[in-house]
C-alpha cells in the first residue's frame, strides 16, 4: 500500500498546533511538512514511521515559521476598518490614507 501523504494533514496540523497556537499559521507548517514528505516519497525514501516523521517535521515547521519575518505581522482590527467613513465617490487614495493613519506603526 502506498503512502498517501495528505492523509498524515491533520496528524501534522495537530503537532504544529502546539508550537504555535495560531490555525493560520499551524496550517501553514503542516502544508510545508506534508510538501517534504511528498519530496522525500517522490526521491524514493519514504519514513519507516510516517506519523512520527511528519510530527516532527511539522514541528520544525513551525519553529521556522515563528522564526521567520512571515509570522510576525499584525492584524487589524476589522470593526476600525468597518467604521472608517467612506468617501463620496470611493475614491481609494482617502481611504488609504485613512487606514495608513490607523495603522499600529
């Protein structure tokens, strides 16, 4: 029976789960391990255990992910960003200008 990488995603999502405490960005790490272990099944040398591979894979992910500049934006308050008056017209530069202000620096 041959490996089926995407059904380890959830085992992989779990272990990235723990290190980072974010679904966006365990989701990521998970995506990034189930990628090796697709590359290392297609190169011919598949894990002798899959499920501890792909959780310490992921975990590593995870690690990398938290290292990384990708993990360390900050996200907006969306009800700001709801409440902003809109221009006649739309027109963009305003509105830009409005969330540059309201943006943490």
């Amino acid at each position: 029976m041959p490996l089926e990488p995407y059904s380890l995603l959830p085992v992989a999502y779990r272990a990235a789960l723990q290190v980072v405490r974010s679904p966006v960005l365990a989701e990521e790490a998970s995506e990034r391990a189930i990628h090796q272990l697709t590359v290392a099944c297609l190169e011919g040398s598949p894990p002798d255990s899959p499920k501890a591979w792909i959780r310490t894979v992921a975990r590593r992910s995870a690690c990398a992910i938290l290292r990384s500049e990708w993990a360390r934006t900050r996200g907006m308050d969306l009800e700001d960003v709801a409440s902003a008056p809109r221009t006649a017209g739309g027109r963009p530069a305003a509105q830009s200008c409005w969330v540059r202000e309201h943006l943490a620096p």
